[in-house]
C-alpha cells in the first residue's frame, strides 16, 4: 500500500532538519574478541511493534543492528523516527547502521506486517521493461533514482551512520537466473549509440538473450547493463564518502544481474543465498547450492567484509532450527559476519532461545577455521558462462558427497572439476580452458566431459572409484550425505550433516580412521588431521 502524500512530504521535511540530529560513529570499539560477529536487520516497523527486541539482541551477542532506512523513494519511517532507533540501538551497547533498498524490488518481498510500507517506487520513477516488452516495477535504473539515494544517504551520514548496505534488490534482473537488464527504448537507444551498433542489432540481441548464447553482442550489452549499475552505486558513493558503502548481492548474482563483482572489490559484500523458508531449506540439494552460491560469492569479498544472508521469508515459514543450520555455511566459506534478516517483520522471538547456543559453537570452529583455505581434488568452479547467460542451477550436491573440495577461479591442473550446464556450452565452444582437470557434468552434456547423474547414488559410486587415489586426502568412507570441509594449514575437518538425523562418520586419511557421531544439521570438527 502506498504511502499517503502528506506522510510522504512530512518525512521529506524531517530529513532538512537531519543536521541536528547527534552525530556519533560506533559505539563498540571491538565488534567480538574472535572472528566471527552476528547481525540483526530490523525494519522501523519492527522495532516500534518490538522495542523489547534490542536488549535481547545484546543479550544473544548481537553486537550490531543494521535499520531499514530508504526505500525505492520512500521513507518507510519518517527520518526522526529513523534517527530514533538508531539512538535507542546504541544505548542498548550495540553498533547502528542503515540499509537502503535503492531500485525496490518486482513483488512483496518485505512482508509488512500492517501494510504501511510502499511496494512501489514513486510514480516519477519508470517501470523496467523485460525483453518480451512487458513492465514491471523494480530493479531498473532510470533517473531520479540515483539522485534521490545519494540525497538519502547524506540524510542519513547526519544522523551519524557510518556503514549502509544497499539491498539485494540493487540489482537489474527480476530474479536470479535471468539476463538482465530494462530493454525500454531509452536504453536501446544508449545501448546501440554506445557501441556503435545499427537497429537491425537489436532483434539479433534478443534471440540471443532468449537462448542464452554467449555472444560478443550479448556481452556487451551485459557490459553495458554493468556499466549502469557501477556508475549509480559509485555515484552514491562519491555522495558520502564517509559512509562505509557496501551491497548485498542476491543468490549467484553476477554480471547477467548487471553486478560485475571485480567492481566492487574491497566494499562491504553480502553474499547471496535463497533457501528462506523450510520447504526450500529442508532438501539437501537446495543446502548445497546455498553453499556453493556463498563460495561462489567469496571469491570477491575478504572474510572480514564478506556478511552472511541467513534470511527468514516470510518471517515466521523458517523454524529455528534451520535458521541455525544455516550458519555453518558461513563457517565452512570463512564468512566472518552472520545477518539475520526477516523483512519488515521479525521472525518468532522464541528462535532466540535456539539461536545462542549454535551462535556460539560456530564462533568457536569458526576461531580455529578463519583464515584457513579449504583444499580437495573436487573442485568448484563458477564459470563466465554460468555468471553471463546461466539458469543458476549449479551442479552443487558433490558438495555433500563427504569429498574435501575447493573453490577455483578457473578450471584447476588436478581433480575432478564439476560443471554446470552452461559452463559445458563454455567448454563446446573453447571458452573454458582445459587445464588438465577432469570435467563432470550432468548426463546430458556432450561428449568430451565425464558423464554423473546428480545423484548421491552415482557420487558415492565415484567416490568409491576415485578413493585409492587419496592416500593424503581425507574423506569420508560412509556413503551418508556430509559436508567434509578440509582446512590442511589448520589440520582440521569440519564435518557438516546436511541430514535431518543424527549420523556416525569415518574419516579416512591414509590409514588412519577418526569416527564421529554429528547431530542432524549440527557440525563438529576433527582436529589435528594429517
């Protein structure tokens, strides 16, 4: 429902008054004595509805709260009530910080509890255009957007804020899985001038874009869509440069999304992940492409900037239960900071009884596992066709097979390399380099790679053919999905049972054999492996 005028006018009007507003920086001068520091993301309208949320944060070893602020145009909550919180945060002992929804998204994806938030941008702003013509809101970029975000964050460098996110909803696809981009006229025209290309280009574009084809006209208008991105989150940037300005990138976002990652390097990044709710979370397949997306992610962010997206959607569809089995994701991918998130509602205050205790365990792996690289002869490996024309459907759940794996950049020289099936469209057409790994991929890739189903069936079956070759590789003997993440500098393996049941495990290394029994969705940590 849309915000009312006068509301909206109000609230505009508070934020000329932001300049005497407190200034103050964080008020923690240490966020955690050990690596790893949990978040909550909290809207206005939760914390109004809950203001008895902050002290149990603290108490939980909350050390910041990051404040819904702007959204696609809107103020969800006038700017002094903003800056109210933001107060309310620090005396409660914890760090305050913003984050802005800057284009807004096609679809509810807040989950307003009384209806009050604007699912809209302004009517000023211009709806996106898919390639078949039709509009949508959200996730396009026209003017005034960028100029109303970089006045909204010097609105909010008054009110003290130091570090914002901008949301996943920066970004120019709809949803993960789609080339992206608004084919309006405006940007045709752009596009076409920009590169020199005539108007009969246009149509070859869009049966490109239609069978994902990789071709150089297809680059470059993903180039082009990543030159418009860039340029809004640097301008905004250039806007406050005091502000610690960072984006949450949604599940395997990439240049299709028009989110080059190399042009972000060094900011705050928080990595994409999708399971929100137990239906989505509860298959092993679905933990493992969450994971593989987050190792996906990493590879452009250093652990201590990188922020997990353990989201609840809506708030109250993800149990506690998952909600914790989620952090370990972080742990194994060396994500120093965990975000809790669930809309503009909160998720069931009764998770904070359940939530502490795994907090503090993982803190604990996480101690001994920060800064460690995980080895393997399985090998991960996200490729430029996948982040430029892919369906994001990795070939992830080798990632349970109870084999250590790493993540590559490029296809490795050693190991078993697994492909998704845009990537084996890459290898075709000599897009991929073939460095001496071996290629997996799914049945129905074309000769030249190796052929498994993705089933665990099939990947015990290879494990077992592949096992006499790792006489200095730990791995699993039992034929039970497990996450077996090997860190040789910290001579440790962490094992994570993606089963909902509790399991005994075997560790192999050589001759020698560690067995321990991990709860269903808990982890534990062999030490002094090798």
């Amino acid at each position: 429902m849309e915000l009312s005028r006068r509301r909206f006018l109000a609230s505009c009007g508070a934020a000329g008054a932001a300049s005497a507003w407190p200034q103050s920086g964080d008020v923690l001068a240490a966020a955690s004595a050990g690596p790893r520091v949990y978040h909550v993301c909290m809207c206005p309208e939760g914390l109004e509805a809950n203001p008895e949320r902050l002290p149990l944060f603290a108490k939980c070893g909350v050390t910041d709260v990051w404040v819904g602020s702007f959204f696609y145009g809107h103020w969800p909550a006038p700017p002094e009530r903003l800056a109210y919180w933001l107060e309310e945060i620090r005396k409660a002992g914890m760090n305050a910080h913003g984050v802005n929804i800057p284009l807004g998204h096609p679809g509810d994806s807040l989950g307003s509890a009384n209806n009050t938030i604007a699912l809209t941008p302004p009517k000023n702003w211009r709806d996106g255009i898919r390639p078949d013509g039709s509009a949508y809101s959200g996730t396009s970029l026209h003017p005034p957007a960028t100029e109303q975000n970089r006045v909204a964050l010097q609105t909010m460098s008054k009110m003290g804020i130091k570090r914002v996110f901008l949301d996943d909803d920066f970004r120019l696809a709809v949803s993960p899985g789609i080339v992206g981009g608004c084919f309006c006229a405006d940007h045709r025209k752009e596009f076409l001038q920009s590169r020199g290309y005539p108007d009969a280009q246009w149509e070859a574009l869009l049966a490109d874009v239609k069978a994902r084809q990789l071709s150089p006209l297809l680059r470059a208008w993903v180039e082009f869509t990543c030159d418009g991105l860039t340029t809004c989150f640097r301008s905004q940037q250039e806007a406050v440069p005091e502000i610690d300005l960072g984006i949450m990138v949604m599940f395997f976002g990439s240049e299709k999304a028009g989110i080059r990652l190399a042009d972000y390097a060094g900011k705050l990044m928080r990595v994409g992940e999708l399971m929100f709710d137990d239906k989505s979370f509860s298959t092993i397949k679905n933990k493992t492409a969450e994971l593989y997306s987050v190792l996906f992610h990493r590879r452009f962010v250093t652990p201590e900037r990188a922020y997990s997206e353990t989201t609840a959607y809506p708030a109250d569809k993800l149990s506690a239960r998952n909600m914790a089995a989620k952090l370990p994701i972080s742990t194994i991918a060396d994500v120093r900071n965990t975000m809790f998130m669930s809309g503009a509602t909160p998720f069931p205050s009764a998770h904070w009884d359940v939530l502490p205790a795994v907090m503090k365990k993982q803190a604990q792996h996480h101690e001994k596992l920060a800064g460690h690289a995980l080895q393997g002869p399985f090998k991960h490996c996200w490729g430029e066709w996948s982040r430029y024309v892919g369906k994001d459907a990795p070939f992830s759940l080798f990632l349970a097979a109870g084999v250590p794996f790493e993540v590559t950049e490029t296809p490795a020289k050693d190991g078993w390399t697994f492909l998704s099936n845009e990537d084996v469209q890459g290898l075709a057409v000599g897009a991929v380099p073939k460095n001496g790994t071996t290629f997996i991929a799914r049945p129905e890739a074309p000769e030249g790679v190796r052929k498994v189903k993705e089933e665990f069936e099939d990947l015990f079956a290879l494990k077992k053919e592949l096992a006499p070759q790792w006489n200095n590789v730990p791995y699993v003997e039992e034929d039970i999905p497990v996450v077996c993440a090997w860190y040789p500098t910290a001579r440790a393996v962490l094992l994570w049972n993606v089963g909902e049941e509790k399991a005994s495990f075997t560790v192999r290394l050589g001759n020698t054999r560690r067995t321990v029994e991990v709860n269903g969705l808990d982890t534990e940590l062999l030490e002094d492996i090798g």
